[in-house]
C-alpha cells in the first residue's frame, strides 16, 4: 500500500514538473493549417472560374467600341499630319508666286527706265541745240524725236492711246469738255482734242478731253425726216 502511495506522489510531481514545461511550447495543428490553405486555393480557383456577368455580346461591343476610337485617334492623327504638310507646301508656293511677282514687276520696272532714258537723252540734244543757236527746223526735229521716243517707251509699258478726232463720242473713254456747231452728219463726232486719253492693259488711265459736233436742231429734224 505504502509503494502505491509513493509511485502515485512520483507521478504527480513529474506531471507537475512537466507542466510549466507544456506552457512554453507553441503546438502548431497542421491538420488544421493545410485545411485552411486548402480552402484559400480553393477560394482563388473559384474566383478565376468564376463567370463574368457581362453577356457576350456586350463585351464584344465594348471591344468594338475601343477599336473605333483607336482607329479614330490615328484618323485624327493622321488627319492633323497631312493639314500640316499641306499648309507647310502651301506657304512655300505662295512665297515662290510672291517672289515671282516681285521679279517680274522690277525687270518691267527696269525694261520701263531704260526706254525713258532715249527720251531724256533727246530732249538733252534738244536743250544744247537751242542754247548753241540752232536753227527753229533742228529744234523741231529734236522734239519730234523726243515725243516719238516718249510714245515708244509707252506702248513697251503696256500703254496705248485713245483716238479721238473723228471719232463718235463714247462717253466710256471721251471726256467732252465743249461743243461746236457741225452739219448734221457730223452729229455726235469728235472735232477736237484738248488732251490725248490713255488705257494699260484695257484699264482706263484717263479719258480724252475733247470737242464734241452738235448739229442745228432744224438739222437734225431735217435729218431725221430724210
């Protein structure tokens, strides 16, 4: 009886010595943590297997919806790159037409001086001519070669002169300054020129001042009687 009681009392003291011991250690269950990661790929499985909850037809109209922009962003792109090109050419062609232009107006600039230069040179001639003494027919000759040489240069410019005397007055290009009494077929016509009207290119410069015929009234019924 006394060796049971003493084996019993040996027990609970190791038992009691093993206790504090049991505290300390952490016990991990891994029944338990392979069930809970089992559960977590579980989890993910089912959320990858998961089904969308869009229709087919509407994902297929939101991918059709991002090719249309796309496509309409290199459109726009593309749109923007020729209007740049085409702005860029058209500034060059309008500076080369302009450049043109203005070699054009100074060589015809230049081709105009040079053939007022002869008429300069005559009416220098002419000058010298009269202070030296020469005769009134040689003085003539040099103003008739000056106004010649003035009217060349005109025309190599373009301009030419409205003819007038004998003509029927055309208030488009006759300016009448007065009338004069004429017989009645010369009615409406021209008889004098106090200033020559002058057209460039087929725009008019300025009309003729001129003397426009007017028959007598009795005349002009007589006329019309006839």
């Amino acid at each position: 009886m006394g060796e049971r009681m003493a084996a019993e009392e040996a027990r609970t003291r190791e038992a009691a010595d093993a206790a504090p011991a049991a505290e300390g250690i952490r016990v991990t269950d891994r029944r338990r943590a392979s069930h809970d990661e089992s559960d977590e790929g579980l989890r993910e499985q089912e959320t990858q297997d998961a089904p969308s909850l869009k229709p087919k037809y509407v994902e297929e109209l939101e991918a059709r919806t991002r090719a249309a922009e796309q496509t309409a962003q290199d459109v726009q792109a593309r749109f923007e790159q020729v209007r740049g090109e085409l702005k860029r050419e058209t500034d060059e062609i309008r500076q080369r037409l302009t450049r043109t232009a203005d070699e054009r107006a100074a060589r015809e600039k230049a081709a105009f001086v040079a053939a007022l230069l002869p008429v300069m040179e005559n009416l220098q001639r002419a000058m010298e001519a009269a202070e030296g003494g020469g005769s009134l027919e040689a003085l003539l000759d040099g103003l008739r070669g000056t106004i010649s040489g003035f009217e060349n240069a005109l025309a190599s410019g373009g301009i030419e002169t409205i003819t007038a005397i004998g003509e029927k007055f055309d208030p488009e290009v006759h300016e009448a300054v007065d009338t004069f009494e004429v017989e009645a077929e010369r009615d409406g016509l021209v008889t004098a020129e106090y200033g020559r009207g002058y057209r460039m290119n087929g725009q008019l410069l300025r009309p003729a001042r001129v003397q426009v015929g007017r028959a007598r009234v009795g005349a002009q019924a007589a006329t019309s009687d006839d």
